[in-house]
C-alpha cells in the first residue's frame, strides 16, 4: 500500500519524507473521475537509486508498491515487482553487512 500525501502542488512520502517520482506537474490533475480510468496519482513512488536506496539517505531501501512508475493493479504485476525489487533489496542489505564485517 502507497503512503503519499498529494495536496494542490505538493506531492510528499509521510512516513519518512523521501523524495517522491512520477507526481504530476504543477498544475496536472492527480485524479480523474472514472474510477477505474488510469489515475495520474497511480505512477508516484519513492524516488531510488540504481540499488533500489532512497535517494537522499543510506539506510533506506525501497521495494514493492513503493517504487514509481508502474500500475501494478492495472497491469497484473504487482507480486512481480515485489518478488524481484525485494530479492533485489535483500542482495544489496546482505553485500553491504559483509562489507561492513570486512571492514571491520
């Protein structure tokens, strides 16, 4: 489930205040009458690296229904997503916590 706050021009993630991507421009509607219609707003995800980190922190990976760009509901892929960018997450976490042992 997507955490976003979207009030006139602003476009925000709540629970950390990440950088968001895919919100409308200024001025664009960010939802349109027909329930079932493509929803401008259904894009916006948290803003991430090539390694899936929140962009502007370290410690933050993003996965699932939280990246942007995809309409997981329409498209029928949204345990794909979820399975791959989780996967995806876990082997950055893992290769991170043994370069921090080596390091040590």
């Amino acid at each position: 489930m997507r955490h976003f706050l979207s009030a006139a021009d602003l476009t925000r993630e709540v629970a950390l205040g990440l950088p968001v991507r895919g919100a409308p421009a200024p001025g664009e509607p960010r939802f349109v009458g027909e329930y079932l219609a493509e929803q401008p707003m259904a894009r916006v995800g948290v803003a991430v690296d090539a390694s899936l980190r929140a962009e502007g922190v370290e410690n933050v990976l993003v996965a699932g229904a939280a990246l942007p760009g995809a309409v997981p509901w329409r498209e029928g892929s949204g345990e794909g997503i979820a399975l791959a960018s989780g996967h995806r997450a876990a082997e950055v976490a893992l290769a991170e916590g043994a370069t921090m042992k080596a390091a040590v």
